[in-house]
C-alpha cells in the first residue's frame, strides 16, 4: 500500500528539452505561416476595393435608368443618397448606406463624363498612396462604364 501511495504522489512534468521541441515547433509553424496570412492583407483591400465599385456601378446604372443621365462629377456619388437639384425622375435613394471609403481611406473618385464620352463615366479608387499611378499596393482601382 505504501508503494501506491508513492506512485500517486509523483508528480509528472514536462522537462526542459520536451519543452523547447513543443516552442521550436510552434516557431517554425510561425514563420511558414504568418507571412502568407499578412501578405494576403494588401489582396483583399484591392478586392474590397474592386467589389465597392462594381456596387457603386450597379447603383449609377439604376440612377441612369431612371434619370437618363449619370451625375455630373459636381453631384457625385452623394447624388445615389440625396436627391441633386433639378434632376426629374430621381427615385432614390439608390443606396440607404452612406458612400463607402476606399479600404485605405480615401474616397471613391467619380468623374462624368469619363473617358469614353457623353455616356460613360470613371469610378476609382488610388490604392494605397492615394494618388493617381503607382504600382502594387498603390496602384490604381478602376470602374468605368462603357
């Protein structure tokens, strides 16, 4: 009896050597890990960007169908909100959202007419340096109608 109190009373424990293999494990899991995940954070803000735009696009195509014209770039994107004046047929509010800012940000660059004419107008957004051109992360986001 007195040997199976012994046992229990022995305590097991990690020693120094299992525990440095279980840290050096968890390190090098890390370092293959942890760059992937923050690499991708620089994608998904151009994606959400991307996403905004095709969203604002299909709300200016409904302010077109009802209106027959784009807003003028004075008017801007606050013309899917509020209603500009003078505009007839206006059936808004297009979005019950406020206009989004980029995910650096900056606001959405709308202009009207765009680079395609009359018809057509440019939705944008600078990307990370918030200044027309760059590249990479800074590189520009663009939606324009045709």
């Amino acid at each position: 009896m007195n040997n199976w109190t012994n046992r229990n009373r022995t305590r097991r424990a990690f020693t120094l050597i299992e525990l440095l293999v279980v840290i050096l494990i968890l390190a090098i899991l890390a370092s293959l890990i942890v760059p992937r995940v923050v690499g991708r954070t620089s994608d998904a803000k151009r994606a959400k960007a991307a996403s905004d735009l095709r969203t604002l696009s299909d709300l200016l195509q409904q302010y077109r169908l009802d209106t027959d014209t784009y807003p003028t770039t004075e008017e801007g994107l606050q013309a899917l909100r509020v209603q500009p004046p003078g505009v007839n047929n206006w059936r808004g509010p297009y979005t019950t959202k406020e206009i989004p800012l980029d995910p650096w940000g900056n606001e959405y660059v709308y202009e009207y007419p765009g680079p395609n004419g009359e018809d057509s107008y440019l939705l944008m957004s600078y990307g990370a340096d918030g200044a027309p051109g760059g590249e990479g992360d800074a590189a520009d986001v663009v939606e324009s109608s045709e």
